[in-house]
C-alpha cells in the first residue's frame, strides 16, 4: 500500500510475478482493458543525440562523474515496434526508456496477440486493485494559529542536529545542485511564506503531475509541501526548516491521494526518467509500498519496478534518499518498504527528537537477504510548512529524509568531485554510530563537521573485561568526564543478557530515558530556550552478529555505572562477534 511517509505509514510493493489474477468478466460483457507492462526486445538502429536530449546540467553531472555521454537505457524505443504496440491496445500509458518497455491497457485478447508480436519479450500484467489509504498518526492540531516556544525550538533542532550551524559558517546552501522531490502533491507551495524566497529567485526550475499528465503540481495533496518545507522552507523570523535553501527544484507529483494503483509506480519511473533528463543530482523520495502489494521476502532491492529504478538513476549519477517507512510498530510488517530497499537508495530512519533513538513507528531492518537497511537517520519529528499560511509539528520517516537530502546537497556543493555512491558512502560514514551499525538507526545521525572536515578518531571509552564465564563492558575512568556526575563501578545492578529469550531476535531500543522523562519532554514540561544536548554520545550501543555479519540482538543502554554490560560467554556461538559502541568508539569481542 502507499503510505505518505509522515506517520502514514511506509509501504511496499509485490512483484512483476506474484500479482494477483484479473478479475472475471460479468456474463455477456466483453472483457474491460486491463494495465500491462510489454517489455520489448531491442534497440537496434535507434539513433540517440545526448546534447539535445539532456539538459546541459544532465550533462555536466555525468561529465563531472566520468560517465558516458549515452548508454543504451537514454535511448528512445524503436518507433517501429513502439506503434506495434499502440495498434494492439487501447491506450499507452508511457514508454520508458531505461527499461525498454511500454504501459499500456490492453484486453487479454490484445495481450495474447502483444505476446505474438516479434518485437515484443514478454507481457506482464499490472496490479488494479485500489488500496486503503495509508494510516495518519500524528500530533494533534490546536486551535491556536502559530508555533510554541518548544516546537519553534524544535524547528532549530531538526537542523542544527544535522551541523546546519558548520554548514552555514561554510557557506554552504546546496547552490547549484538540483533536487528532484516526487511526491504525492504540494498544494499551496505556490503561495505559502515558507517558500517565498525558493519562488523569489525562481528556484522551482520545472513541475510535472505524472497522474494528470500536466505541469500544474499545486494541488492533490500536502505532503509534498510538507515534504519540501523540510528542504527548503524558513520560517517567519527567518529560522531554516532545512538545509538546502539554495538548490534549485524539480516537482513531480507520483501519486494519488486516497488510491494506489501500480500506474502510481509507473509514475515513479516517469518521474525519475524526467529528472534524470533535467539535470537532478538529487532524487528525494518520501513515499513507499510494503503489504498490500508485496511479501516481506520480495523487500529484496531487486523486484519492485521502483526499487529497480532507484538503482537505475543511481547508476546514471543521482543520489537517491528515501524515507525508510512507518511500519516498525506493525508486528505485521516493521521492515523498511521499496524503493528504500534498493541497495543504491539512502534509506533514511526516524529519531525521537527528545531521545536521539529510532521512533517506533520507523521502520527497521533488514532488508531480505539480511542486507543493511536503514542507511542514516535524522528526526523523524519535525515542524513543516502546511497549506494556508501555517506550519505544525508532524511526524513520519517522510521528513528524515529531506532533511538527510538537504545536508547531502551541501556537501555535494562543496565536494562536486564526489561520484553519487562515493557520496553516499561518505554520508554513512559521517554517522554518529559508524562504524557500528544496527537494524534501527542505521549507521546513526550523520554530522556536517564529520563530513566537512578530517574526523579525530575517538578515544577508547571503555574495555572488554573477559572471565571464566562471562565478557563485562567496563566504561574507563577518563570516559566518565562525559556525563553529569562520576559513574560509579557499580550501581543498582549491571546489564545482564539473557540470550534464551531473545536468539535469533534483534530487540528495539528501549526508552533509555524513561518513561516519565520522556513524556515531560514531550509536553513541553522543558522550555528552555536552549537545544536539549545529544543524548546518543551518552547511551551504551550494544550487539551480538554472527560469522555472515547479521545481527542476532542489538539493544541501546542509558549508562549510569561503568560496569555496564555482562555478556556470558555461553551466549556466543561460533564465529559471533559482541560489538559495542560509546561515546564515538567502537570495538569488538570475539569468544576465544
């Protein structure tokens, strides 16, 4: 199902070859055309001039990363085999270049005589099913217009968590990048404050509606605009909602509001074919498909016509971000949807502001065949313009990932040399965590001093303590100058793992800040005008992976003693490694 990634939630896709069967026929009617995907043969003969097809920032991006002006996949259809197809169906839907295929609408007995055209490889047929719409959980509104003085400070976190401050003092608002966001409507971008200097210098460079097939964007839904202010909007006063307020921006509206049709991903591929011909260097997608259209196992990076796409721009020089998806808190599902499944794409998680740990509701890994997903994450928690003039405090994976995209743009500006997959893995690398990872944050919130400047490797925080029967994690005593009073050796008790409860399991986080700290936080209990510090250089992160590098059990501890976790030795199988990472280190322990 589509889930608008704010906590609507994620959502995935099924297969090109696990679709359902078409409906039957009423009696006495004749069978209705029905979507279906004609993959043709070749190419052969086509002729292609790249100058005149690409914009010439396409064709700068390719030039600055070394890649070929052309490939096979820029090159239209053969005309001839394109009007095959047209004069057997009812109507084409779009050609698509990068995958040398046609969406059309067809009866089955136009499909059988498609299958028996020279030119044509094969005949898929495409999901019709309307589907639910996704799931809306966020803060309730106020009658009262205007932001509070906790979510006005929440609007400066949500940037300056992410180095907006090492970024600004560097001169760095993404100029010069363009940025492709594909979403499901903006309604009222062209008018909102947030976005009057975006619209003053004319940064909207071009905007495409792939449901309607027109250029007017400005309508069908919100969360485009949402999506957008978390990139490039500014509240009044002048407060940054994101970080790139200088790129320029591509506008493509993918999906429908209420209904997911699988034309919607058809839509996502027109979308990106058009931002990669317009010069897009970044590609930010907040949406995804997960249960209603696809089995966990098909969460492969492989399957799904987006998940393929992302990989696909990704390989012509784009940088592709999406939001991770809301459904860590379905026991049904929980795993990161498509196209965040996608090896190429940066899939983004959601952080409490108040915690620094993975929301619930964001989705976590891994993907199928035990692949790292989610990449980063930033907050998942966020102020965001909304239609009529007015902004609010929402929440969803959908704004982690503008501003993830936001801070990729700036150092892209700085580092234009980068490839987009040398970019992605600087962007990991630049994770709080790195080069500890796990299923829920990632590699962490990435930082812009990390990427701007030579990181300082951190000093060892802590030592592995191995007995006869057990591993204990002792914090040093110079480590202790971090926290708020000296830690003791021992408090109340240590950290005990008891693996018989959870093998083969990789647990959440807990609220390591409790429950009742937590929720005075979050109902405004703390109006201090001053951002609240990073609690994850404060908290013990802590796993158990086998030999292959999945992780059994990864759990996040609030350190309050210096002996802060005993592993026993009889919880390590062969090959299994215990890697723990605090206070910017990390190590690792294998059983002798």
């Amino acid at each position: 199902m589509i889930r608008l990634l704010l906590h609507w939630s994620c959502v995935g896709l099924l297969g090109l070859g696990s679709l359902p069967a078409p409906a039957r026929p009423l009696p006495g009617r004749a069978p209705a055309p029905e979507p279906c995907w004609v993959v043709l043969r070749n190419k052969a003969g086509v002729r292609f001039d790249p100058a005149t097809y690409f914009s010439p920032q396409a064709q700068a991006r390719r030039q600055r990363q070394y890649l070929p002006p052309a490939d096979s996949s820029d090159f239209p259809l053969r005309a001839d085999l394109l009007a095959e197809v047209q004069a057997h169906t009812d109507t084409v839907l779009f050609a698509s270049r990068w995958f040398n295929a046609v969406a059309c609408r067809a009866t089955p007995a136009q499909q059988a005589a498609l299958r028996s055209l020279p030119g044509v490889r094969r005949v898929e047929a495409l999901a019709t099913a309307p589907l639910l719409p996704a799931r809306y959980s966020k803060a309730p509104s106020r009658e009262s217009l205007g932001l509070t003085a906790e979510e006005r400070q929440l609007a400066r976190r949500q940037v300056s968590s992410l180095g907006a401050d090492a970024l600004r003092q560097a001169g760095l608002g993404g100029r010069g990048l363009r940025i492709a966001v594909l979403d499901v409507g903006f309604d009222g971008t062209d008018q909102h404050p947030a976005f009057a200097q975006l619209r003053a210098r004319h940064g909207i460079v071009a905007t495409r509606d792939f449901v309607r097939q027109r250029d007017d964007v400005y309508q069908g839904g919100a969360h485009g605009t949402e999506v957008l202010s978390c990139l490039a909007g500014v509240l009044p006063g002048g407060q940054a909602l994101g970080l790139a307020s200088e790129a320029e921006y591509l506008l493509a509206r993918t999906e429908r509001l209420h209904r997911e049709l699988f034309a919607e991903e058809i839509a996502w591929l027109a979308a990106a074919e058009w931002a990669d011909r317009l010069g897009a260097d970044i590609i930010n997608s907040s949406l995804g498909y997960t249960d209603r259209r696809y089995f966990r196992e098909q969460m492969n990076g492989r399957t799904s016509l987006v998940a393929r796409a992302a990989n696909l721009a990704a390989r012509k020089g784009m940088l592709v971000v999406c939001a991770a998806g809301n459904d860590g808190d379905d026991p049904r599902w929980r795993l990161i949807g498509t196209p965040a499944d996608a090896d190429s794409a940066l899939a983004v998680g959601g952080l409490d502001p108040d915690t620094f740990l993975a929301t619930d509701f964001s989705s976590c890994g891994p993907a199928a065949g035990g692949r790292r997903k989610p990449n980063l994450s930033a907050f998942g928690v966020v102020v965001a313009a909304k239609p009529g003039g007015e902004y609010e405090r929402t929440e969803g994976t959908s704004f982690a990932s503008p501003l993830l995209a936001g801070l990729a743009a700036c150092v892209w500006q700085q580092q234009r040399g980068l490839t987009a997959m040398q970019l992605f893995r600087k962007l990991e690398g630049a994770g709080g965590l790195y080069p500890y990872f796990d299923y829920a944050h990632g590699y962490g919130l990435p930082s812009a001093e990390r990427l701007l400047h030579t990181p300082v490797a951190a000093a060892p925080s802590f030592d592995f303590q191995p007995t006869a029967e057990a591993v204990q994690v002792v914090v040093r005593p110079e480590a202790t100058a971090r926290f708020a009073s000296p830690l003791p050796l021992f408090a109340d008790s240590v950290v005990v793992v008891d693996m018989a409860q959870t093998s083969g399991t990789a647990d959440r986080a807990p609220d390591p800040l409790g429950r009742e700290e937590g929720a005075a936080r979050r109902s405004g209990a703390d109006n201090s005008p001053e951002p609240l510090p990073n609690p994850a250089e404060l908290y013990c992160y802590w796993q158990i992976a086998d030999s292959y590098g999945r992780l059994r059990r990864y759990q996040v501890l609030q350190v309050n003693q210096r002996n802060v976790l005993r592993v026993p030795l009889s919880s390590l199988g062969p090959g299994d490694v215990l890697r723990v990472h605090l206070a910017g280190y990390t190590a690792e322990f294998m059983k002798p």
